[in-house]
C-alpha cells in the first residue's frame, strides 16, 4: 500500500511538473466595436488614440468604424444591432437617447469609477444629460467664435475685430465688395442662415436669448433677443440682397474643403467652430487671420460663446458594458488623452484640468477658443425630448423669415412658440428611438 501511494505521489508531482511548464492558455480580448463621426484625417487621430489604449490594455481589441451620423446610430439601436461604444458629433439628440434609454445611464458606472460631474464645466455636463440621467459624457468640445483676415481688415482700415453688433455692422459693410452690376465679389461677414456654420443657436447667444420660460414653455415671441436679432440678421440680408447672396454662395466652396469661403479670401469675417484652425494650417498655413469672440449686443456678454461638442455613450443591450465603459472613462476622463487628441484635431479639450494641460501645444489663435470654452456665460442648444428637431424647428422658421416668406415677426415666433411645445409634447410620449 506503501509503495502504490509512494508511486501515485510521484506521478502527481510529475504531472504537476509538466502542468507548470507548460504554457497557459490565455483568453482570446473582448472585442469592442467603437462607433464615431469622424473622417480622413481627424479619423486617423482617433484611431492612433485608441491604439494607445488598447496597447496598454491588451485585455480589449477595438474595432473603430468613422463617418458614422445619428440616423445610423438610431437604426442600429432599433435593429438592435448596435456597437460597443457609440460617439455622435450632435449633442443635441442628447435628450433623445437619455430619454428613451437608447443610451444606458452612465451614473451608477461613474460613482462605482469615482467619476464625478465636477470634472466637466456647467455647459457639458448640461448637453450629456437629460430627464435626470447622465447617458453621455463630452468627448472634446466644440466652441464658436469670429475668425477675421487680417489682411482684408488692414486694406479696409479696421484696426482689430469688432466688440459689439454695432462695429460688427460697420466693419461687414466696409469689407464687403460688390462687381459693376451690383453682385457680391467678396463679403464682410455673411449672416445667411443655412451657410456653413450659420444657425439659430449660434447666432442668438451673443444677443442673450434663450428658449423657455421657468416652466419650460416656449419663449421665442416674448423674449426680446429674438426680436431683435431676427430683426437684425434681415435687415443684414436685405443690405447684401437675398437674391445677391444666394448666388455668391453658390460659387462658394464646399465648407470643408481648401476652398472654403473665409480661407480663400472671400467672405473677410465667418462664424466658425476651433476646428478651423487646424483645417488652415493644413489648407492655407499663409493665411493672416486672427480669432475672436463674436461681437455682443449686450456688453457684458462679450467673450462668452455657444458650445457643444462631440458626445460618447453606451448603447442599451451591449454586451460588454464593463469593458465599453473602462475604455469611454478612459477617453473621456484621462488628461493625457484629451489633450494628445486636442492637439491633433484642435477640437476643445473638455474636462476641465486638460484644458489647463502642459502637454496643450500653445497656439494663439486656439486660445481664443479656450477662454470661450471657460466663460461661465457661454452656453449650448436647448436639450429637449424632440432631439435636434427641435432647433431644427426654429431654423426652419428663420429660414422663411430671411426670404421675406413671413410677414409678421411676433405672429410667426407665436405660431413657432405652440408648435416647439407640441413637438415635445408629442416625444415624450414616444417610445425607443
């Protein structure tokens, strides 16, 4: 008996021996599909950033899918067929996901991560909520402000950028051009909405408008600012020449491209997004312009500025929710890679230690954009059930208004006021998106 339990004992240690040197299996990673909106050349740089992550985390293998819009996010959340991670350039339909659960609420992962909401200035923490849940977090930000060429204001005799919407007045018409038949050859500032990045909510906040009163009703017949800036932006059109500008603007260039309008010299001021500056040092690293904020019509807003941004979630029905949220902390929290990602697409860096970042390569007319982005008076679009539909309502009706279709401005925002409340109505009341 002795001998057979020495002789198992043996062949135990001996199979122990082998188990030991023998290499272990390691589990194959988590596999994570990253749906985001960017392309080309931002795209690159995203890709290069989560790189980085998986390098550190071999756990996890990303699959990163660019060029991705809200319609194919909404689609695949229906199919349920959506990815890992999700990342949408409109922070607007934050109200949208948050609100039909299409994104999962992020609060119970932030606590158990020590994530708290202190980390992001008051304007993001309001576009990634909605209806009391955090389904989103800001991914860089996109702040607005003047870029101005600096050439075209010295040949006008402009000292520096305009302060007010009086200078802002003045300073569009010294700069605009008009050929021998009375056309448009080159524009001071086009106030066209549809052009660019020209729409309500940008426009209305150096005027101090907002959308709702203290009990959430639509407020755009009774707040002044609308009054006035609508009354503005048309007597503008009208100056140019509606008829005038649509047919400069339809030799313009596309947006995006080298021959974007401000770039190339032809319309002297624009309403832009920090982006802009990256696209003219890779497109037109020549240029002499200068950045500012635009110009107020109340003084005390001067400096402040609209704000959204590139927002990331989690789609409801994932499958690895632990693993997706590590990697949207990772990219949303760490100062390292907001301001390695900041640098190469020169979008805002959105928490707000990295916009205080060393590693953040100085560039003055980025800084403009900085100090916006940190201006307690800056501020975003409304968050509402409907999503984007909702400024989609408004920019509709200031469509018609800049074409002379509406002939009574206070009947017209009356009208709009009842159809922005309906809407809402009507989506809280939907279901999933």
């Amino acid at each position: 008996m002795k001998r057979v339990a020495l002789v198992a004992a043996l062949l135990a240690l001996v199979l122990a021996g082998a188990a030991a040197g023998a290499p272990r299996h390691r589990s194959a990673p988590t596999k994570l599909t990253v749906w985001v909106g960017w392309s080309a050349r931002e795209l690159a740089a995203f890709k290069k950033l989560a790189a980085e992550y998986q390098k550190a985390n071999p756990d996890v293998s990303l699959s990163v899918v660019g060029s991705i819009n809200d319609d194919k996010i909404v689609a695949a959340i229906r199919a349920g067929t959506a990815p890992d991670v999700v990342s949408s350039f409109n922070s607007y339909n934050v109200g949208i996901y948050c609100g039909t659960g299409g994104w999962i609420d992020l609060s119970s992962l932030m606590k158990q991560s020590g994530i708290s909401t202190s980390m992001f200035p008051p304007t993001t923490n309001y576009y990634t909520q909605y209806g009391g849940k955090k389904c989103a977090l800001p991914l860089l930000a996109d702040t607005y402000g003047l870029y101005y060429n600096k050439t075209l204001f010295k040949k006008a005799g402009i000292a520096g950028p305009p302060k007010t919407i009086a200078e802002l007045t003045a300073d569009a018409k010294k700069l605009t051009v008009r050929n021998s038949d009375g056309s448009l050859k080159q524009v001071g500032i086009d106030p066209f909405i549809g052009f660019y990045e020209n729409v309500p909510e940008r426009w209305i906040l150096p005027w101090g408008g907002t959308y709702t009163d203290s009990s959430g009703k639509a407020h755009l017949a009774t707040d002044p600012a609308w009054t006035k800036w609508l009354t503005w932006q048309k007597q503008m059109i009208d100056w140019y020449g509606y008829k005038n500008l649509v047919k400069f603007q339809a030799g313009l260039g596309d947006e995006f491209s080298a021959s974007n309008a401000f770039e190339v010299g032809k319309v002297a001021m624009n309403l832009d997004g920090e982006w802009r500056v990256a696209f003219i040092k890779a497109e037109h690293p020549t240029l002499d312009y200068g950045t500012a904020p635009m110009p107020a019509a109340n003084p005390s807003l001067y400096g402040s500025g609209y704000i959204n941004g590139t927002i990331i979630g989690i789609p409801k029905n994932g499958k690895h929710t632990q693993q997706a949220w590590d990697f949207v902390k990772w990219v949303t929290t760490n100062t390292h890679a907001l301001a390695e990602f900041s640098n190469a697409i020169k979008n805002v860096p959105s928490t707000t230690a990295s916009t205080h970042s060393k590693e953040l390569v100085p560039d003055t007319h980025f800084a403009t954009f900085l100090k916006i982005f940190a201006n307690p008076k800056s501020g975003t679009s409304p968050i509402e059930a409907s999503g984007a539909s909702y400024t989609n309502l408004v920019q509709n009706f200031a469509t018609k208004w800049q074409a002379g279709q509406v002939k009574d401005l206070h009947g017209g925002l009356v009208t709009l006021d009842k159809q922005l409340d309906a809407q809402v109505s009507q989506a809280k009341g939907g279901g999933v998106p």
